[in-house]
C-alpha cells in the first residue's frame, strides 16, 4: 500500500539522514561510527540491485514499488545513486549496456563472472536462471528512470531520468546482438519504460522502433538458435502489436494515483 511504502521511504530516509531508527529491537543511527553512513550508502545501494535480482526476477510488478523509493532517495542522496549504477553495472553488464570481451589470460569462470553469471564450485548457473536475474535488474533500472518519489520537491529534476533510457537503449543498437540476452532484455526494457520513452520521445521514438523491426531484429534472429526461440518470439509479436496499435501500453502493475490513497 501508498502507505507502507511512505513509512518504508521515511525510515531509510532518517537513516541516512543520522537520525535514529528502530530496527531489529534496537535503535541505530549513522553517527555511531565514524563510518557509518558510508557503510549504509554502500550496503543499501547493494540492497536495492539484489531486490531486482531477486523480487523483481521472480514478481516483475514489484519493480514499480521498489524503484519508486529507489529513485526518491537517489534524488535526495546522490551518493546512493552512484553506488546503484556500481553495483548495478557489476551484477549486470549489459545495464551499461556492455559485452565484456573474453581477454587472454583470462579463466573461463572469471570470464562468466564478467558475464553476469553466478559460478558456484566450478558450475555455472542455467541459462534460464540467468536470464531470469538479468531481466530482474534491467527491469528495475527501466522504472527507475521513469518515476520519481511523488512527495519530494516538484523543482528539482529526476536524478537519473528517461534522457538515460534513450542512451541506453541507443547503445544497445549500436552493438553486435546476443543470442537469447538481446531480445530478452530490449523486450523487458520497452515492457517497463516504452509508454514512457514513447511520450517523451514521440516521432524520434517511432523512428528507432522502425530501426529495431526493420534492421535490428533480423541480426537478432540470424544468430539465434532454434532452441532460442522464445525470447525472440515474445519480443517480435510486442514490436508488431505496438507499431501496429501505434501505441505502447502502461506496463502492468505501474502505480496509479489511487495506489497513494492506499
């Protein structure tokens, strides 16, 4: 509810602000340790990239909840910000969007780290898992940039807004696809934030989804491999609908003005 999430957004909001808060029975504060409030700017910027790897991963409306709070408290401790996109870029290149390189010298399970993969005694992770997380992430980084905490100060700008998407999702163009990992992640990134980029954007915007259906898409399609189909499949049938429709619809789950009332 609307008021769960303000009660959420003020606690951590007194933390980093070195007021006390109740947490787990006792009542901490930043001021306590000469380090404190770095530990906390570093800890929770952690937090919220797992709460994509994780929650979002698993439930995609969660995205909405939690990105709102995320961008609310960038706004006002830039820091955290700056430790998000750290945390965020570590976890999951290709929110950069970057394909590391396999350079010489490098093992093989550093290389699939480098990739974004878990690698736990010498086994990677299934590729479903994978995808899984990565889309998890970019979905909470998609509405990240487009939402902002709606009772914060109405002047100032988005700390990380959706000019960010657009150069996201420009380099994206720019570079050679992946099989499975492109079509995944364009598809989650236009779910979440093309109504978005669509309104602000407008012509530009119908132009560059022309670009992907006309030229992108194929190199997508001419590297995948029948057993890949899917991802491909799912994001094919949402550029038709929405070229067709001329529209892109609100994601599911996006909060509405009556969520506030909650």
């Amino acid at each position: 509810a609307g008021s769960q999430l303000r009660e959420i957004f003020d606690k951590i909001n007194n933390l980093l602000s070195g007021k006390a808060v109740q947490s787990g029975g006792r009542t901490v504060s930043v001021t306590q340790h000469p380090q404190g409030l770095d530990f906390v700017y570093y800890k929770l910027a952690e937090k919220f990239v797992n709460q994509g790897e994780e929650e979002v991963a698993s439930h995609r409306d969660a995205a909405f909840p939690i990105a709102v709070v995320a961008s609310g408290i960038w706004e006002i401790h830039p820091r955290v910000g700056d430790l998000f996109l750290a945390h965020l870029h570590k976890k999951c290149p290709y929110s950069v969007p970057f394909y590391p390189a396999l350079k010489e010298g490098t093992s093989m399970e550093d290389y699939q780290r480098m990739l974004g993969y878990q690698v736990k005694d010498s086994k990677m992770e299934e590729q479903d898992h994978f995808l899984k997380r990565m889309s998890g992430m970019i979905r909470l980084y998609a509405a990240i940039i487009q939402l902002r905490w709606p009772y914060g100060n109405k002047q100032g700008t988005h700390p990380h807004g959706l000019n960010h998407g657009w150069r996201w999702l420009a380099q994206m163009l720019n570079m050679e696809p992946l099989a499975d990992v492109t079509a995944t992640l364009l598809f989650d990134f236009l779910e979440v934030c093309g109504n978005a980029l669509m309104k602000q954007y407008q012509v530009q915007f119908w132009k560059m989804m022309l670009l992907i259906r006309e030229d992108y898409f194929p190199r997508i399609e001419a590297i995948t491999s029948s057993g890949q189909m899917g991802s491909l499949m799912r994001f094919k049938q949402f550029l038709e609908e929405c070229l067709q429709q001329k529209e892109i619809p609100l994601p599911k789950g996006a909060l509405q003005s009556s969520f506030w009332r909650s």
